[in-house]
C-alpha cells in the first residue's frame, strides 16, 4: 500500500488512511447496535473511498483499478442513505 500512496503523489497519507478506515470498519460494527453511529462511520467511509475514486481519476488509472473504490463508496453510501432512513423514523 505505501507504494501506491507514493504513486498517488499522497505518501503522507497512508497512515492518516489506514487509521481512518479501521477507525471506520469498527464503526460500522458498532453502529449495528447504534444507528447514529453507523451514521457518521457509513458516510464518513463514503466519502473517503469517493476521495480515493478521484485520485485514481486524476492519476488516470482504468475502471478496473478504480471499481474497488468506486464498489465501497457504493456501499457505503447505501448504508449511509438507509442509515438516515431509519435515524428519522
């Protein structure tokens, strides 16, 4: 992974992103007992892997390097949305 934080021109970031998405991982597990914990942790994930689809769109990377990131984002973004739904009810 350091490799590809130096590709990316983002080597500073590595640690910062690694801590983030673990930070994010046991959120959402917490956040099955939590709602508004899966909140925060479902859109925060979002945003970083759409963070990550725009690195790999700026660096010019093809569709089949960038779908990892472009899959979570997804699914994150769903969690996130139904996350709302039920924050509201």
């Amino acid at each position: 992974m350091k490799s590809e934080f130096i590709r990316f021109g983002l080597g500073k970031f590595g640690n910062l992103t690694a801590i983030l998405e673990i930070v994010g991982a046991i959120g959402l597990l917490v956040g099955l007992f939590h709602n508004s914990i899966l909140l925060i942790s479902s859109g925060g994930l979002a945003l970083l892997m759409f963070l990550g689809v725009g690195v790999r769109l700026k660096i010019k990377d093809g569709l089949l390097a960038s779908s990892p990131a472009l899959f979570y984002c997804g699914l994150n973004l769903y969690i996130f949305i139904e996350s709302i739904k039920i924050f509201l009810d």
